[in-house]
C-alpha cells in the first residue's frame, strides 16, 4: 500500500530545478565561477562545452547582462566574445564606456542550441531554464553590487526589470528595481547584427552608442 502512495507523489512533485543550492557561503566571483563549471541544476549543461561565468572586476560599477552565451563563448568559455560581443565591445568603446569598469553576465550561463546542418543554432532559454539558473546571477549581484545594471535585449529584459518589458518599445528607461540602485535596458547587440540592411544596421547601432551613452551620464552623474 504504502509502496503505491509513495509512486503517486514522486509523479506528482516533480523536483524544482534550481541552482540555489550549489551558492557558497560567502561568495566571491572567483568561487562562484568554480562551482558553477560543476552545475547540473538543469538540462542545459548536456548539450554544453562548459559553463560560461559572468566576467569583470567584483568592484565594477556596471553589470550588463545578455541572454546566454553563444557559439563562440560556449567553445572558448568567456562571455560576449563572439560576434555580438564584438559589436559591444565596439559600441562601448564609441560610447566612451571604460571596458574595465564593466562585468559582463548572462541571464543563463550554458549554451542552449539546435543543430542546423553542421551548425549550432541559439535557441532561446525558456522560463523554467532561466529560474533554474537565476540563483548565479543573483549571486553575482550580490557579490558586485553594481550601481547600475543594464539588461541587454527582452530575455533579460523580461527576466530582471518585468515579463512585459518591450526593449524595442522601451529604450534606456531608468526603472524601480530592488537589484541596484539603477537599472535600465536597451536592445540585445545581436539583433543591431541581424538588421535587414547595412543602413539599418548602422542606424540600429548609433542608436544603441545612444542609449549606452544615456545610461553611462546617469551611472557617472
Ligand atoms: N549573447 C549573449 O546574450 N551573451 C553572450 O555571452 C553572447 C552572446
Ligand atoms: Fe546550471 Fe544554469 Fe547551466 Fe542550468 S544553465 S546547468 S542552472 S549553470
């Protein structure tokens, strides 16, 4: 009998998927870098080289945070070094945004993909993925304390500011947030690459040197 009821519950409560308890006592970025290269706490990690951590100096001012590492950063381990992190890093340098004073993350620190051909094609993190994974990020804000976090593009977007935030509607608005003492959002660099035409691409990308120029005033003023 009893063997019966306890088959029905373990149907019934499926185990929560999270990353909450691999944090560390007293977290440093270096330590939660470490651990998190073991986490199995959701699927993701499978189809995955390795765990792809934020990076930047625990002191930064700044956290921008994208959605989850891509082709290249799964390959070499870094955040933002493939294409999109090209972009950015070109941007930043236009906006006169120090590189060094910036720690950059993800919302969801594997790669998620599906083969297409002989490539790997991004595929976006789903809620449960992100929730499972949320416990690292918000170690990392824990540990930085940034002045001002700034989401880049709707899946982090929708995850740290609202579920209904439009980052093409809605560029580099100051929000109420209990995260950091500023934050905002403006569009993912990847979609300034998908642009139909090399003058909307240019455009798209001024607009992003823009924003990223607001938030800079705001965060130095
Ligand atoms: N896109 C992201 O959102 N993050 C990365 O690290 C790379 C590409
Ligand atoms: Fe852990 Fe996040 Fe990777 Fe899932 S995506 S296995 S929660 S590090």
């Amino acid at each position: 009998m009893g063997g019966i009821v306890d088959c029905t519950l373990a149907v019934v409560v499926k185990e929560l998927e999270t990353a909450a308890p691999l944090i560390p006592p007293r977290p440093t970025i270096p330590k939660l870098q470490a651990v998190a290269a073991e986490c199995k706490a959701c699927h993701l990690w499978k189809n995955a080289t390795q765990t792809v951590f934020g990076e930047g100096k625990s002191t930064s001012p700044v956290m921008f945070i994208g959605e989850q590492p891509g082709d290249k950063e799964d390959l070499s381990g870094h955040p933002f070094v493939g294409p999109a992190g090209v972009l950015l890093d070109e941007a930043l340098l236009e906006a006169g945004i120090d590189r060094t004073k910036v720690y950059v993350t993800n919302v969801v620190k594997h790669f998620k993909w599906e083969p297409r051909g002989k490539r790997r094609i991004h595929k976006k993190p789903n809620g449960a993925e992100i929730a499972a994974c949320r416990p690292w990020l918000e170690a990392e804000i824990a540990v930085v304390k940034p002045r001002a976090i700034v989401c880049l593009g709707s899946t982090a977007a929708q995850s740290v500011i609202s579920p209904k935030f439009r980052v093409s509607v809605q560029r580099a608005p100051f929000v109420e947030s209990s995260l950091a003492p500023l934050v905002t959002a403006t569009v993912h660099p990847s979609s300034i690459l998908r642009a139909p035409t090399g003058q909307a691409r240019r455009e798209e990308m001024q607009r992003f040197i823009a924003d990223l120029k607001t938030i800079w005033k705001a965060i130095s003023a």
